[in-house]
C-alpha cells in the first residue's frame, strides 16, 4: 500500500493523537519509537517511522509488517483489524477521509487545486504531472509561490501533507535547491474546503 493512501494518513493521525504529539522533528520520531518499545517490545526504527511520514526520502510503499506494528500500537491485534475498524467509524472525520476531496491520480497536468485551511490560509497549487505540485497562490502560510511538493490527496476535513517540499526561497537566493522537507498543513481541523478550479 502506497504511503499517501488515506488509509494510512489517517493511521498517522491516529498515533499522533495516540501520544498527544504531532510528528514534526527528528525527536518525535525517535520518541515514537521508544513508546513502541515500551508498549510492545518492538523494535521500529526512527528511520523507518520518518519515511512513513514522508519526512525523508524513501520507498513509496509501507510494509505489511509495520502497519500491523502500528496498529498494535492504537490496540488492535493487526492493520487487517484496524482497516475493520475504520470503516465502522461514524465520526465526521472518517466520514470526509472517505474521500471527499481530490485524488492526484485524477488530475491532468495543468490543473489547479485551491485548499483552504483555519484560521485564514489559502494556497492554489498548479499539477505539474508524476504526483508533483506548484505553488501559484498563497496566502498566511509557510508554503511561498514558486515552492513545488509531491501530494497525493487534497481531502476536506483531513490534514495536508506535502512531501518532498522544496521552497522556491533558496533557489531565488541563488543557493540552489534547498533540502526537501515535509509540511502538514491543518493538523487539527484539517483542511475546511478543496476545489478543483476551472
């Protein structure tokens, strides 16, 4: 299963909310994986846990074996068990990380995407084809016009999550590209609207 796929955005969400803490730094991942350890026994590298969340480079694809880890982790005896339990979920949330949104596969090159997020942010990205993005527009955000990222996803009530972020600020300096990092946009309420524009 590809890393992006809804299914496994959502695990991460899960286990963010699991241990109260959003995986944003090398020291969330390695404190992610010492509550492995403490809880299971396991051994999850951080390294492992980094390429999941798209914070660094790495195989587009999770293994079965560490899904299942994780949902051990959130208390089900395996990711078929935790599959089962997201699709009874009722909540809101499960309900829009359904899918209602925008799936990559669908776009053709040239199109555009406008997202909107709380309190006031706004960006347009322009599809450049291979999974890969464009800012155009943005507005109250960290993410600059001329800034390109890999997505998989737009969906409404969910987060954002842009890897392979390279921002168009260093490469205007004249210090070439900057090094690829990933962001997460909306990580509490997720994103509050996805349109596919014209």
């Amino acid at each position: 299963m590809t890393k992006n796929a809804p299914e496994i955005l959502q695990l991460r969400l899960d286990i963010e909310h699991n241990i109260s803490r959003r995986m944003l730094t090398p020291y969330d991942f390695e404190f992610l994986a010492g509550a492995i350890w403490e809880r299971l026994h396991e051994n999850l590298s951080p390294t492992t846990l980094k390429r999941l969340w798209g914070y660094i480079e790495g195989a587009d694809t999770a293994r079965h074996t560490t899904l299942s880890l994780l949902a051990q982790f959130l208390g089900f005896q395996d990711w078929e068990a935790y599959l089962a339990d997201l699709a009874t979920r009722t909540d809101i949330e499960s309900q829009e990380f359904m899918g209602e949104g925008i799936h990559t596969a669908d776009l053709q090159v040239g199109q555009q995407v406008e997202v909107t997020w709380l309190p006031n942010r706004h960006a347009v990205f322009a599809y450049l084809g291979d999974g890969r993005f464009e800012v155009i527009e943005a507005e109250h955000a960290k993410i600059h016009v001329g800034d390109t990222f890999v997505c998989s996803y737009f969906l409404k009530g969910q987060p954002m999550y842009l890897d392979n972020l390279v921002q168009s600020a260093s490469l205007s300096s004249g210090e070439g590209p900057g090094e690829a990092m990933s962001y997460v946009a909306g990580s509490k309420t997720g994103l509050t609207d996805v349109t596919l524009l014209p």
